[in-house]
C-alpha cells in the first residue's frame, strides 16, 4: 500500500458533488481534532477515509475496518497506541459529524463522549470519579481549576439550561458570538471525563451550532484544534496575585472566524502568558499534560537511561514511555528525548518526515560512543 502523507481534502471539497464534500469536512475535522492532544493518525485511517470519501464504502464499514485492523494485530510495537486512538476516533468523529440528529442535554453530552472514545476508553461516556489538574504550556505550567468531581453532572445540567432558556432574539451578531463563547467555555471548564474533554466539546459544539442555525466551518476546529484548546484555556484561567483575569479575547476571535467568515490570524504563542522576550522566535508547540505529570530529570542521569533502553535497538516514543516505566507523553518529549535530539545523541528514523506514523529513534555515533564510554 502506498504511503501518503496526508488526504488532500481540497480536491474533494471543491468541485465534488455535495455528498463527498460533506464527508471531506467532517473527515478533515476528525482528523484535525485530533492533534489536541498531540496525536497523529495513521496511512491506513487515511486510505479508508479516502475509500469513504469517494462512495466505496460507507460509514460504518470504514469504523469496522478501522477496528479489525487494530484486532488483527498480535503486537503492538510496531504500532502506536496513540496512533490507534487517533483512528478509531477520527472515524467515531466523522460518522457523528455525517448526522443529522442531535440531543442537547446532559445525557446528549455524555453520549457523545462514549461514542467518541468507545473501543479506546474504559470510562467513554463516563463522568470522572476524582479531581483532576493539567499543566498547561500557555500558563506556564499552571493549571485551570476544574469542577469538583462530585458537582460534574449538575453542573452540565446547569450550564445546558441556562443555554436552553436564553434567547438570541434581537441581539446583534457580536453578541450573539461573545454569548456562544460564554456558554462553550463554562461547559468546557466542567471537564466532566478523564481524557477527551476538548473534543467531546468541539463536536457537541459544531453540532449545537448547527441545530440552531448556524453552516459553520467545521474546517477551522480541524485547521486550529490547537489554538482552540489554548483559548478555551486563556478563557478560564484566573491568578490575582499575578494580575491575570480569564481573558475571552482569544476564544471571540476564534469564534467570530468560525460564526462571521473573519479572517483573524490564530497565533498560539499570543496567548502565552509572561512570554519571553524571544516568544516570537520560539518553536514550542502548545500543549498541555494528559494526566498530572511524572516530576522528570533535566539531569546527566535521565539521558544516560534513555541512551541505555535505545542501545541497539530502533524505538517509537511509546516504546520508549513503557520501557523506562514513564507516563507523560509531553514531559518525556521536553525532558527527555527534545534535549539527547538536540546534542546530537539521538536522531529519528525518518528525519524528512518528522510526523511519520511509524517514526521511531535511535542513537547517533556520538550517542553510541557515549554509551561504550560510560559502560552502561
């Protein structure tokens, strides 16, 4: 099977019959979403995706083939995990984004949420049983407070009512954007599961918007998931002793270019709070934690355990998690792995390719040579 970088969605969104334009936008949203947890999906996703697209099969032969190829498969190492959640919900996504139903309620929300993640999850459709905190690249490492676990529910009731009984009757377009950003980011900071929580809102939110009224471009979700989360972040993050009030700025401009047809330029690194002087010449890539992270080493000792599990061998970044017992996908990648790249002691598999679905590392000369010299 060939490989193929990515899907070239305008092709089928311009100058295609409605019916496969509607299937692009709902697969190039999926796909998109994902990267708001920092994941990538694979060739075979995409190939099926494109069979989709031009009418060879339909929805639910596609999620069935996107599951069959993951059970067949006797062996995870070759294959990322987070490779195989990207998947299987970019697929859920795009079967949910190709319908026209809709529930706007509590158990609406959360049925979105099981639909999304069943098969990846234990806890799909699931409200969290504790507290959870995220460190968040653009506060610094400081985290949102989220809803107390046992409020989690009514809190979704409430926020839907209220949503509910407000009426947009009369009110101008600007304000009918700044109420939609409202409503979207008090549901987003409830946070009611363990994982999945921005895209479970970005596709209850593309539908909400639909039931009421609004063709909105599902396209900018897929093209700036990254600068959602981050916004819907800057939206609910208050610290008084640092003078920083939750700031909606960023989550209107978003909106507006979503609901108005604006063009506003979406810059993460704008929303970056006590940036550097050199902000503008940084290459981090937003994100925040999955989980409260492992307290990793900057230390000599953090790279001669990497260095060491990589000795002779070619391996993926979740290989490398599960072999030195580490959870934190970002943390490992920031104190880890970026640092040993960057002096030249390990290199990746497909370096033209850093995206690849099957990139894996390996240790440079110099790598090796350390390892010999320091007796591992």
């Amino acid at each position: 099977m060939p490989k193929r970088k990515h899907i070239n969605f305008d092709s089928y969104i311009h100058g295609s019959e409605p019916k496969r334009k509607e299937k692009a936008h709902a697969w190039r949203t999926a796909i998109g979403l994902q990267e708001v947890d920092g994941l990538q999906t694979s060739v075979y996703l995409q190939d099926t995706a494109r069979k989709h697209i031009e009418g060879d099969i339909n929805i639910e032969e596609a999620r069935k083939l996107i599951h069959s190829y993951y059970e067949s498969k006797t062996s995870h190492a070759q294959e990322s995990l987070d490779t195989e959640e990207a998947d299987k919900v970019s697929a859920n996504i795009a079967k949910i984004l190709n319908e026209k139903s809709f529930s706007f309620s509590a158990a609406g929300f959360l049925s979105i949420h099981r639909r999304l993640f069943e098969g990846v999850f234990e806890f799909a459709g699931k409200i969290r049983d504790y507290d959870i905190t995220k460190k968040e690249w653009v506060l610094g490492g400081a985290t949102v407070l989220y809803v107390n676990y046992q409020d989690l529910l009514k809190a979704i009731e409430y926020d839907l009512q209220q949503e509910n009984n407000f009426s947009y009757k009369g009110l101008s377009m600007d304000n009918i954007v700044n109420h939609i950003v409202g409503f979207v980011s008090n549901l987003w900071q409830i946070h009611p599961f363990k994982e999945g929580n921005t895209r479970t809102t970005a596709v209850f939110t593309i539908k909400y918007l639909r039931s009421i009224g609004f063709e909105v471009d599902n396209d900018l979700f897929a093209n700036n998931s990254w600068y959602f989360r981050n916004a819907l972040v800057r939206a609910n993050y208050r610290n008084v002793s640092q003078e920083i009030e939750p700031d909606k700025r960023f989550l209107i401009s978003f909106f507006r270019n979503l609901m108005m047809g604006e063009k506003t330029e979406l810059i993460n690194r704008s929303m970056l709070i006590n940036a550097p002087a050199n902000w503008n010449k940084m290459s981090h890539r937003p994100t925040s934690t999955r989980q409260v992270p492992d307290k990793y080493p900057t230390s000599f000792p953090a790279l001669q355990s990497l260095i060491k599990i990589l000795n002779g061998k070619q391996l993926s970044v979740k290989e490398m998690l599960f072999a030195m017992k580490l959870k934190d996908r970002e943390n490992f990648m920031e104190k880890y792995l970026s640092p040993a790249m960057k002096a030249g002691y390990i290199t990746m598999l497909y370096p033209e390719s850093p995206k690849h679905p099957h990139q894996k590392y390996l240790l440079t000369e110099k790598g090796v040579l350390l390892y010999k010299e320091k007796k591992f």
